[in-house]
C-alpha cells in the first residue's frame, strides 16, 4: 500500500466518521452533513478504503485537510487537478504548548473541530505521530528522543476535553496501532510509536485492551521489535518497569480468561509471551522483582497441559508456552512434569512388554517388596538390583504379608515410612538443625553408596509425583544450579551461625581479632564424636581474622560448610537423584520452585481443603461435618499442620496449595469416646458423628497431638 493511498485511507475514515467541520456541508460522503447516514467504525473503515481505491478525490471536502491530492473547487464535474509530484507535508504537534494554544482558540468559539482532525490527523498516521513531540534535550537516546512530559500532558488534557474529540482520539490510536506492524526490522520512528502508544492512558482501559493494545502488542512481537524495545525497556525506572509488566500481564489475564478457543493458538497471546519475555530477562539481570511477579495465573489455568507438551516436544505442531515457563506457575510445571513421567512409564512398558513376546524375559514395572521392620535395607537393596533404565518404568510396591493392590496410597506410604527412618539422626546420613528443622549431609558418614541411592529414591518419589517431608536448607536448590549459597542462605539452615556471622561483619568498636579471637581454622566433630579442626586455608590455624579479610573467612566458611565437608556425600546424592530428575520438564523448574516440588507449599489455606474435599456417610451439610470445619479453621497454624500431618503423612500442601489435593472424610460410627483416626497413605480422614462440636474439638486436637504425623492406623 503507498503512502498516498494510506493517507487517503486515513483522511476519508476521519470525514465520514468525525466531519469536516462545515456546517451545512452537502457531501454525502462527510459526517458534517446533517442528512448522511452515521457510519460505526467497521463500515466507515470499509467506506473509506472503497473510496480511496477509487483514485478519486472528488469525494474529499474541500475545507478538509486532506493528506492526499485536494480538488481546487468542490464542484462534482470538475476534473480532477493531476496529483502533485512533490509530496505533500504530514501534520504534527511540536510540543504541548503548540497543541494547547489549538485547544484553547476552540474554548473560545467552543468549536473543536480543529482539535478533532489535528488529534485525528496526527495519533492516526504513523509518521505524524513519529515527527511529534521530540525532545529539545539530545541526550535522550534511551527515550527514542520523546519529550515524555510534554507527551504526557497532552494525553492529560485530551481527557479533559469534549467527548468527539476523545472519541476522535482513541479512532485514531487504533488505527496507529494497527498501522504499526510491518514486514522486516522496525525503524526507530517505528520504535517511537510504541512507546508512546503504550504510555498512553487510554491503553490501559479494559474496553481499550482489544482495540488498541492487541493489535500494538502484535506489532511490537517480532524477533526486530523486541530487541529494538530492549534499551528502552532497560532504561526504565523502577516504578515504570513494574508498570510495563503489570500492563502485559494485564493483558494475558483478561485475553486468557475471555478467549474461547485453543490459547496456544491465539495470536495475541502467544505475542504477548514473546513481548514479556525481554522484561523478564531484564528483571533476572537487574533483580528489580521477585521471579514470581512473571506468574500468569489465568494463563497457567486455561493452558491445555496435554497440548502445550506436545507442542513443546514437537515444534511443528504449534506454539508452547512451555518455551515461556516464568509465566507459569509451579502446579503447572508440576503437571507437566507428571505427564512427561506417563509417557515414559508408557513407552517402558510397551517396550518391556514387545521384548516379552520376542523372549526376551523382562518385567513391565519396577517392583519392589519389602518388609515393614527393614523397609530403608529393603528399599534401598531392591533398587540396586535394577538397571538405570528400569528405574523410570512405573513403581508398584508390595509390603511382604499384606494384601493390597499398589493403585498410589501403598507407594506414598513406603515413601512415608522410608523419609521418617532415613533422617533420622540414630540413621547417621543426616544432621538435624533442631532449630530450624532443616537437615544436611553429614559430613562425616562415608556410606557414600547409600547417598546415591538415597538421591535414586527421592528422585523416584519426584517421578511418581509423591512430596515428601523433607526440610533441606535453601542452599541444597542453590547447589543443584550450580549456584553458591549466600549469607541470607545460612539463616535457613542455622539461624546461630547466620547471626555469629553478622555480628563479625558489622562490627565496628575495634578490631574483631581482639574481640572474637577466631583464626582460619573451624572445629568440628569427627564421626568418634572428638574435636577435629579444618583449615580454612594454608596454615589457616597462624592467620587471625581481622577487619580486613573477615568477608575472606565467612566466605571460606560457607564454602567448607555447604560444599567442602560434604562434597563426596553431595555429589554421590546427586548423582542418584539426577539419574530420575534430569529430564527437560524437570528443568522448567526455577531453583527456588525445586523445593515446593519435593516438600510442597508450607502456606495451608483450609478454606480451599474444604472446597474440595469429598464425604462418605456424610454430606457437607452434615452437623458434624460443620462442626468439624468450624473447629479446624479455629486451629492455630501449628495445629493446622499437625492436623494436615496426621491425615496425610506431611505437615505440607501439595505443589498448587490444599485445593490440589484429594481429601476424604467418611463416617466412623455414631457418637462415641473413640479418637478420629486416619489413613494417610489416601488422605482420608474416620471421623465418628460425635454430638458436639466441644466434643469432636477435644478428641480431634488430642489424636493429632498424639500421633507423630501418621495417623492412628
């Protein structure tokens, strides 16, 4: 399309939707005349492009200031002059002073039908809004030389003023909107337009979102558009970064919410994926916000998992938002990572069961059984028989003795009883911070091929989508990326070591050598339970710590803490853990996610728990099922997780939160003195119709209190 032609476009939608200001004007084809017909935006849009294409100009209003070629005399059977060779100049706005001085000669006559084609005019066409408002400062390259004040105090005072010109003003920003996606790199002009589109006001207004937003978030989606908006985009302030990202998330939100077809095919959301994605990587490298201001709920809610990974797997099939995982949340990571375990288990088995019919002798499942007084040597025995590749076909668990078909609660169980042994202190892999709960590799155990099979079996539960309660300090994330832990980390694992470590950098009434008397040497006790000493570095015991290398020892300390007095028992746990844990969902995963995925989410919202929970004997109108609510919502948190504990086996909810998960309550009798009793490998709560909520208070705050996190079965 020429330029001649768009501007013509541009000039003939203007006239038939806002008039060229002549009153008693006779040209069917102009707003002005009081006997046309009122065109809506779609038809003028259509009107305007027939008329155009025409190559006519005999249409135009003489009195309108058209950017293309004008008839001398409005006569009808005039010919038409021949279009001029030079190119006619494109109206613009200088500055705010220009286009109030406008404003306010039409206040005077309280006719705005000059603000309504400058305003139409210049925010409609591309290259006016280009050559307008550019800063008197020539430093302003990370601006794309805007004047943002005198920008900002036009779109102030186009608020202000009447309704036609407001509506001529948001006519014409759709157009520009629309106008601004071209084929290959965007210009700098180009560049220009969105940013002073999207810091318009107007494009914030929900009605606004589709008419302008979406077609601008479109243009502005391109490999060459979003490294041109990366300067700018980067030189933002704080307060206008989180403005930027909180207006695209807006928009996923509402699109993902009110759309009704596939998200992974909707144009305008998977641009809006590719436009946020810059400012995500802004925020990693800047680390203005926390990670999880890039969450989409509504987003994560309407993806479809099955189809997103298969478009993920297969990029030929369509667009992933797996591709752009920092938009969504943990669950949904979770659930594909569930799916990515299924396929596998599948293919495991189909092949397990081909090699079967060609004699091969193999097993479709991965089998253990073990008894209940040697479940950890049992466990761990079994799984050192099988092949690695064995490990990632479906778990069945046989407990020697009992009856029961495995269909999820018997390996949750197993994992359950295996958790409670294996971190205990008497096991002696494990050291426990009593005050912080948290436990950490014991530097002194060297039965480094258990590690590895203890990292096989957490790894296992991950692949079997089983959490479990296992408190690891922040730091054991960290190590998995390859990242050093930092003070802040300490704290997590040893809030007394974290605060000795405070006091001797913030020290300031002297020097900390003849204060705090430490040398780079640490204590520690060996496994005879004896003192034992580590140099921190040569000959650490002869150096004093003092002012001016005290960073040097509580950064060597940490090192020898979370990385040199466990290295052999770490990287053996890893090694197993790795073996189950290193597939491409796994590594959607954030650092900081790793740990809702293993342990789930310490935050229990019970009103969500009650929404999904289901009763059998009872309904949820029942009185003792009211009352039984009303007494859990009235616990106190550490009530609630031993509650949570006693049910299912973890003080945690799953990755998502409680209404994630799958809770049952079924009637247990009538009234009587029992205690409620539970079993947690299915979540399910025996609960007996007690007559009281006083009554069914005392006996269920005593069963918890009483029954170490496992229920009374």
């Amino acid at each position: 399309m020429s330029e001649l032609l768009k501007r013509n476009i541009q000039t003939y939608f203007v006239q038939l939707t806002q008039g060229c200001g002549r009153p008693g004007c006779t040209n069917p084809n102009c707003a002005s005349n009081p006997t046309a017909s009122k065109q809506d935006q779609p038809t003028a849009i259509k009107t305007a492009f027939a008329l155009a294409t025409k190559n006519d100009v005999s249409n135009l209003c003489a009195s309108f200031p058209a950017n293309g070629p004008v008839p001398s005399t409005p006569t009808p059977s005039a010919p038409p002059p021949k279009p001029s060779p030079v190119k006619a100049e494109v109206p613009f706005i200088r500055n705010y002073e220009e286009f109030l001085s406008v404003v306010q000669a039409a206040r005077e006559t309280n006719v705005f039908t000059a603000v309504v084609r400058l305003v139409g005019s210049v925010f409609g066409d591309p290259e006016s809004l280009s050559k307008s408002f550019r800063s008197p400062d020539p430093n302003m390259e990370l601006s794309y030389d805007i004047n943002q004040e005198d920008l900002e105090k036009t779109y102030e005072l186009i608020r202000q003023l009447p309704e036609n010109v407001q509506n001529s003003f948001r006519y014409a920003l759709e157009r520009a909107a629309l106008l601004t996606k071209a084929p290959g790199a965007p210009s700098t002009s180009t560049i220009r337009i969105y940013i002073m589109l999207l810091n318009c006001p107007i494009v914030t207004e929900e009605e606004q979102f589709q008419t302008i937003l979406a077609p601008l978030i479109v243009a502005m989606a391109s490999t060459q558009a979003r490294e041109g908006m990366m300067d700018y985009w980067r030189g933002l302030s704080r307060e206008k970064f989180r403005w930027a990202v909180d207006l695209i998330q807006n928009f996923i939100t509402k699109r993902s919410r009110s759309t009704n077809g596939p998200i992974n095919s909707d144009n305008f959301l998977t641009s809006a994926a590719r436009v946020i994605q810059p400012l995500f990587e802004i925020n990693e490298e800047m680390k203005m916000f926390d990670f999880s201001v890039f969450y989409n709920e509504a987003l994560s809610e309407r993806a479809e998992v099955i189809d997103d990974y298969r478009n993920w797997k297969d990029s030929s099939r369509g667009f992933s938002f797996c591709n752009y995982s920092f938009l969504l949340t943990p669950f949904y990571k979770s659930q594909l990572l569930y799916i990515e375990s299924k396929v596998e288990q599948r293919s495991r088995r189909a092949q397990a069961i081909g090699q079967y019919y060609m004699g091969v002798d193999t097993i479709p499942f991965l089998g253990i059984r073990v008894k209940r007084e040697s479940v950890v040597q049992d466990t761990l025995y079994e799984l050192g028989q099988y092949p690695t590749e064995d490990l990632r076909k479906e778990l069945r668990v046989h407990f020697v003795g009992e009856e029961g078909v495995d269909e999820g609660g018997v390996k949750k169980e197993l994992f359950q009883l295996i958790v409670k042994e294996i971190f205990d202190p008497k096991f002696g892999m494990f050291i426990h911070n009593s005050e912080t709960g948290a436990y950490w590799f014991n530097p002194n155990s060297t039965d480094f091929a258990e590690f590895q099979l203890i990292g096989t079996l957490l790894g296992l539960a991950i692949y079997n989508n089983v959490i479990l309660e296992v408190h690891f300090p922040k730091f054991m994330y960290k190590k998995m990326y390859n990242v050093k832990a930092d003070l802040e980390d300490i704290k997590s694992y040893d809030p007394s070591l974290y605060q000795g470590f405070r006091k001797l950098l913030e020290y300031s009434e002297g020097d900390v050598e003849d204060i705090f008397g430490l040398t780079f040497q640490v204590t520690y006790k060996n496994e005879f339970g004896e003192n034992a000493t580590f140099d921190l570095k040569e000959n650490g015991e002869q150096i004093p710590v003092t002012n001016e290398n005290r960073e040097e020892y509580v950064r060597l300390y940490m090192e020898y803490l979370t990385e040199t007095s466990v290295k052999q028992q770490y990287d053996r746990f890893y090694k197993g853990f790795s073996t189950l844990c290193s597939s491409p969902a796994f590594h959607l995963f954030r650092m900081e996610e790793i740990e809702l995925l293993i342990c789930g989410v310490s935050t229990l919202n019970f009103h969500e728990l009650e929404k999904v929970t289901h009763y059998e004997g009872y309904t949820k109108d029942s009185d003792v099922i009211r009352n039984f609510w009303e007494v859990i919502h009235s616990l106190s948190e550490e009530q609630k997780k031993k509650f949570l504990s006693f049910t299912t086996g973890c003080d945690r909810a799953p990755i998502g939160g409680l209404q994630n998960m799958r809770f049952s309550i079924t009637r247990a009798g009538e009234d009587s003195d029992r205690l409620p009793s539970a079993h947690t490998c299915f979540n399910h709560l025996l609960l007996p119709e007690y007559s009281t909520k006083e009554k069914l208070k005392e006996r269920l705050v005593t069963a918890i209190g009483n029954s170490e996190g496992f229920g009374m079965l």
